[in-house]
C-alpha cells in the first residue's frame, strides 16, 4: 500500500519529465466551440439543475422515513 501512494504521490507514471503539452487537436476545438455556446451552457445548468433537486428530494425521503417516528 505504502508503495502505491509513493507512486501516485510522485505521478512519475502519470506524465514523463519531460512532457511537452501539444497544441489541442481539431476535434477537441469543434467539441470546444460546441461547449462555449450559450444555448449548451443553459440547457446543460437546466440538466444539473434537474439532477440536484432529484437527489435533494430523495435525499429528503430517505431522512424522513429514516426519523419519522410517526411511520
């Protein structure tokens, strides 16, 4: 165990010493262009928006029937 936090500590295995970032590729440019719109941020806020209050509400069931001395 101890070795392997020695190893993720150091991430000697994660990038060589002499990495060199490149330049980013096309395709991660037009999945780029596709992310900075406004239409895309909105509808992606809308959808984590959705899942927070899904998981508040579950989240709230589970504590209810988890304290309720009632049920």
């Amino acid at each position: 165990m101890q070795a392997l936090l020695e190893r993720i500590s150091t991430k000697s295995d994660v990038l060589p010493a002499t990495y060199e970032p490149t330049e980013p590729s096309s395709a991660f440019m037009g999945l780029w262009s596709q992310v900075e719109t406004q239409e895309w941020r909105t509808s992606m806020l809308e959808q984590i928006e959705g899942e927070i209050l899904a998981l508040y509400a579950e989240i709230r069931e589970y504590d209810h029937y988890n304290n309720c001395k009632q049920c």
